[in-house]
C-alpha cells in the first residue's frame, strides 16, 4: 500500500506538473492533495515497517514531537485541500462561465498557503503542551507513530488542556471543512437537480465521484479515531483503535491516486 501510494501519488504529481491540458484549478488543488498524501504517510510508515520488520521500535522524545507535528499539521491540510476541492466543484457546476476567472491561480495559491498555515498554526501549540507535560507511567506508546492521545496518557500531570485543545483543534478545521464541504454539495445537488435532461444531471455529478470518494476514505476512519477515543474508549479493543489509526494515515494516500486515476477522464 505504501508502496502504490508513492508511486500513485508521484506520478500525479509528475503528470500535473508536465501535461498542459492539467494546467487547471482542479488539478493544482489535486497536486496539493497528493504531495499532503506523500509527506502525511512517509512521516509514519517507515517507522512503522521498521517496527513490524526490524524490531526497531524506540524513538526519542524529540522525534516523537517532530512527528507528530508533521501527522497532524498534514492531516489538516488534507481536510483543507478536501474542502478547497469542494468549494472548487461548487463553482465549476454553479458558475461554468465564471470558473476560469473565479478561481485564477494567484487564488488558487493563496488558499493553499493559507490552508497551510491554518495546520501549522494550531498543530504548533500542541507539540509545546505535550512537551510541558511530566512522565511517569512508562515510556511504551501503544501504536506504530506518535499519536497526541496516546503520549498525553503517558504522562502523571493534568491533560485536561490537551483533551481540550485537542478537540479545539478537531472542530476549527475538520468541523469547519465538514461544514463548507456539506454546504457546497447542497448547493451542487440543487444546482444538478435544476438540470433539464437527466443525461446533463449524470454528467454534472459524476464531476463530483473522486472528490467524495477521497472524502468518504480520509473521513471515515478520522471520525471513528476521534469519537472512539472520547466516548466509547473503554468498549473497543486496543488493537482496534490501533489498526483504525493506521489506516486513518495509509488508506487514503493509496486510494486518492487510484480513484482519480480510474475517474478522471484527462488522467
């Protein structure tokens, strides 16, 4: 899996970055979803290969932080970039005629960045109050990367500020991405069904498939981490939440480059 998704994810970069035709918002949004993809899954699995293969499973505290900032300051650029592509979408069936002059690349540029700087700004507060935190119970993290909640619940002192940051963080970027995702294909779904022949309403929305199928694989194994640990913890095995987690991060950097691939027609 890691394997396809290096070579998946390289090779729509390299076809974006070279193919004329692919010189559109779509696809610069799609190279952004795709070099998140590269960075969010090499900061984990080689380590996690390096457990399951060579038994090397020790890592400093320092690199365990530098990880961790790198999962979760990537993850939310992924949930930025997946609402980005929405919003993308929304104008390509609502404003055909506008979408060229809408979405310019200088825009194109600066919502990324600010996409960018969104996940770097808050993720970094949260490797500075694990950092505070004093560690007494152990030294073993229960998973193949550095997850926030795991290394918290090493530590002796009050990590009432991290559960709460913690969720802070979840709801201003996967709450808000959620939100405008939701609210665009509303908008879409009205605007396909406004449509006077069924073949222009299947021909608008299938426009649409790769996107949600990108947000179904990054989304779903997301919501089950998140609302796992904080309310039914105690009830799901351990090997559960650790098998979730790891395809939270692996499943859709594999995925994304095939689904686009087999859906989009240019690709």
């Amino acid at each position: 899996m890691y394997v396809v998704a290096v070579v998946g994810n390289c090779g729509l970069l390299y076809l974006i970055r070279y193919e004329d035709s692919l010189h559109r918002s779509m696809y610069y949004f799609l190279a952004m979803l795709s070099l998140t993809d590269l960075i969010m899954c090499t900061t984990t699995i080689p380590k996690a290969l390096c457990i399951f293969w060579f038994h090397l499973k020790e890592i400093s505290f320092d690199e365990c932080l530098v990880q961790m900032f790198f999962i979760y300051a990537f993850t939310g650029m992924e949930s930025g970039v997946l609402m980005l592509m929405a919003l993308d979408r929304y104008v390509a069936i609502c404003y055909p005629l506008r979408y060229s002059t809408i979405l310019t690349n200088p825009i194109i540029a600066k919502a990324g960045l600010v996409t960018f700087l969104r996940g770097v700004l808050l993720v970094i507060p949260l490797t500075f109050i694990i950092k505070r935190l004093p560690y007494c119970r152990g030294n073993i993290i229960h998973h193949t990367y550095c997850d926030h909640m795991a290394v918290a619940k090493l530590s002796c002192g009050n990590i009432k500020i991290n559960v709460n940051y913690g969720l802070m963080v979840a709801l201003l970027i996967g709450g808000f991405d959620i939100l405008c995702i939701s609210v665009s294909y509303i908008m879409i779904l009205w605007a396909v069904v406004s449509l006077s022949s069924a073949e222009a309403r299947w021909k608008a929305f299938s426009t649409c498939t790769a996107h949600i199928c990108a947000i179904v694989f990054s989304y779903s194994p997301a919501f089950f981490c998140f609302f796992s640990h904080r309310f039914g913890g105690h009830r799901i095995p351990p090997s559960c939440h650790i098998f979730v987690a790891n395809i939270y991060l692996l499943l859709p950097p594999t995925m994304n480059p095939i689904v686009y691939g087999v859906k989009t027609k240019q690709i």
